[in-house]
C-alpha cells in the first residue's frame, strides 16, 4: 500500500548515485559488491549493466554457487546472485560483484 508506480524510477536513481558515489572509494584492484533487496531490474542487472558501460575500468566477477554455498540456480548467466520471495524461505535481492582494474 506503500508503494507508488513512480518509485522504481526514483530508486533505480538512488541506486545509480549510491553505485557511482561508492565506485569512486574503492581503489584499483579492490572489489565492490552491490546488493538490492529489490526485484526490479532497473535497481539490479539493469544498475549494473549501464554502470559496467560507462565505466570500463570495472569488470564483473562471477558469484559461484560452490563459494558462497548457495544453490546454482540462484546464479545468473552473467554471474550475479538474484533471489525471489518464497525461493528457499528467501526474499527477493540482487547482488553483484564487482572489480576496478588498474
């Protein structure tokens, strides 16, 4: 009842100044993991995508399901951890792991 239609919009923004702001601290070789508790693409893949595009000092690592113990299915094709409510008594988020190269 809280949500609005706009708001994707308006948090998918947020997300992109928190990303650029933080991307900013991390030096060369360092890692930064960006994580939603969203299932909306324009605050997960999407934030992602457009930040890798307009930053090619930075390239996504895979999340493997053996490191982190989680199930494989939750491992995207690109390599990105995403969840959805109800699936393994989990709520629906997104993570990705990212690296600045030198």
């Amino acid at each position: 009842w809280r949500r609005h239609e706009e708001d994707p919009v308006k948090m998918a923004e947020l997300q992109r100044r928190i990303l650029e702001a933080t991307a900013q601290r991390v030096s060369p070789g360092g890692l930064l993991v960006y994580a939603v508790c969203s299932m909306e693409p324009e605050e997960g893949e999407e934030q992602v995508q457009k930040f890798l595009f307009s930053h090619p000092q930075w390239k996504r690592v895979m999340i493997t399901s053996e490191e982190c113990g989680i199930p494989a299915e939750a491992i995207t094709l690109e390599g990105d951890f995403r969840t959805e409510p109800g699936w393994e008594g989990m709520d629906g988020f997104f993570i990705s792991r990212l690296r600045r190269m030198a």
